[in-house]
C-alpha cells in the first residue's frame, strides 16, 4: 500500500464526511422552503390552515421538499469539491 492509496482513502472518507452533514442540513432546508412554498401554495388556493398549523397540507410539502433537499445538497457540495481537485489528483473519487 502506497501513499497514493492512503490519499484516495482519506479522500472517500472526507466526501463521506460532507455527505453525512450535508444531508442532515439539506433536509431540514429543504424542508423549511417547501412550507414556504406550502404557505404561498395555500393562500393562492383560498386554504385557511387550522389554528396553530402554519399552512394548509403543510406535512405532504415538508416531506417532498425535505427529500429533495437531501438529495440534492450533498449532490451539488460533493460535485463542486470534485471540480476542485487540480491535475495532480488525478482520476479517482
């Protein structure tokens, strides 16, 4: 095992890392913005949300938007950290 090994290692452990946290945040975002949208949705469809809700069928756009937000997040971070390996990198993760 040479050293070029060990930093292919260290480097699926550190993506590993960022799409661990990066999910965590990207489902709670995405969740957040989906029931903005759930708000927006609501008042454009006349919906009053029950007392203490914060819109109308807030719970289906949370959901929907919490998954593509833990989706796309550690998607679009691990992407950008990829494009930023110079040519010495070489192939790899």
């Amino acid at each position: 095992m040479g050293a070029g090994s060990e930093r292919d290692e260290f480097r699926f452990e550190r993506y590993l890392g960022v799409g661990c946290v990066t999910t965590i945040g990207g489902f709670f975002s995405g969740g957040m913005i989906a029931v903005l949208i759930a708000k927006i949705a609501g008042w454009a469809r006349g919906c009053e949300p029950t007392n203490g809700l914060p819109a109308c069928d807030w719970h289906l756009f949370m959901l929907a938007g919490a998954l593509i937000g833990m989706v796309t997040l550690p998607a679009l971070v691990i992407w950008k950290l990829r494009g930023k390996r110079g040519p010495e990198d070489g192939p790899g993760l």
